[in-house]
C-alpha cells in the first residue's frame, strides 16, 4: 500500500487528472445514454479534423508502444523494457479475454440502418463491427503513457502524457471505432496495467532491500 501511495504521489501530474477523467466519465456513463453519448462526440466533425483524428488514432496503437520498447532495448535500459513488456502484454491480454467475452457490437452494427444517416465515418478508415467492448488502443495508450510517466524524471511531463492519451481515445469515437464505454474502461484497464506492473516490481526492489542490508552487515561482522 505504501508503495502504491508513493507511486500517486510522486506521479500527481498524470493521475490527479487520470482521476478526474475517472469521475467525469463515470458520471456521464451515468446520465447519458450510450447512444447519446456516442453522437455528441461523434457528431462533431470536419475535413481538417478527420485528417489530425486519424493521426492521433495510431498514439494507442500497439505498434507505438513497440516502438517505445524497441528504444529502451537499442539504449540497453533493459529493466524498464521488461517493465514495459509486462505492461503490454497484461493489457493485451485482459482487452483480447474481454472483447472476446462480451463481443459487443460497434457502432456501425450498433445503429443498424441509421448508420449512414447518424455516423459519421472517415473514407480512408477501415471500421469495424464488432468485439467494441472495451477497447484496446484506448488500453495500450493509457498503458503506454501512465507508464512513461511514472519512468520519466520531468514529472510534470504527465499533463502532457494524459492529454495525449485522452486524445487517442477521444479518436476512437470520432471515427466510430467504438463508444464511450469502450475507450473509458479501456482507459481504466491500462492505468491500472502499469500500476500493477511498476507496482510489483518496485514492491520486489523494497522488500529484497532488507535482506540486502542484512547480508552486507553479516559479511562486515565476519570479515572483522
């Protein structure tokens, strides 16, 4: 527990927001209907817009987080990279188990013949059609950045990391990938990913210390 407090603590920037999105979001999810929720964001649409959302979409890609791994590896950081590569594979792992179990239709199967008409799609985009809940690149990009964040010396940084995840998810309702539901548990599920990852291994590195001081203090005494 003291271990989880210090990772808050020391990690404000991104999960004092993180927290706040938890309340607004579960609020919402509380007053507004899945349908409602899903056309107010996605109704809400450009050109200039569907180009600069369709970016955004690959800051959750499992690709990203790859890429950051990759990095870690090439620059031999290697136990942030096995950190890292817990955190991926948990969340994978939890997303595909889920999406499977539930298999909720997306939005496109959602709305039936009023998809043409209510949703709004870009060309380029390929959309799908079903397992929607909950989702994974909301998942991998709350994961990969909550992570980056607790590694990151500027901690100040997590303003910045929280954004850019909430955008990656604000991405997946614009090209009606998924609903709100989806990217707000899936939001929940890699926050929660790092947190036990990073949690576990730095609870390893203070319960091991002891048993370091003690051997060191029992060579001391008999070297004397």
């Amino acid at each position: 527990m003291k271990t989880l407090f210090t990772l808050f603590r020391k990690n404000a920037y991104f999960f004092l927001p993180f927290l706040l999105w938890v309340i607004v979001g579960g609020v919402l999810l509380a007053t507004y209907s899945q349908r409602e929720l899903f056309l107010s964001i996605n109704g809400e649409h450009s050109n200039w817009a569907d180009v600069v959302v369709t970016g955004l979409t690959y800051l959750g890609d499992g690709i990203m987080f790859g890429i950051v791994l990759f990095l870690m590896l090439v620059t031999q950081r290697f136990r942030l990279f096995f950190i890292g590569l817990a955190v991926l594979l948990l969340v994978t792992l939890v997303v595909q188990v889920a999406k499977h179990y539930f298999n909720a239709p997306r939005p496109i199967s959602y709305f039936g013949d009023e998809t043409a008409t209510l949703v709004h799609t870009v060309k380029w985009v390929t959309v799908h059609s079903s397992c929607s809940f909950p989702s994974g690149h909301s998942a991998a990009a709350f994961g990969m950045f909550s992570f980056l964040a607790v590694i990151s010396r500027n901690k100040k940084l997590g303003l910045l990391l929280i954004g850019m995840a909430l955008c990656a998810a604000y991405s997946r309702i614009y090209l009606a990938q998924h609903f709100f539901a989806d990217v707000y548990v899936g939001s929940i599920v890699g926050t929660l990913s790092t947190i036990t990852v990073y949690g576990f291994f730095k609870f390893r590195d203070t319960s091991s210390s002891p048993e370091v001081c003690a051997e060191a203090v029992l060579q001391a005494n008999t070297t004397t």
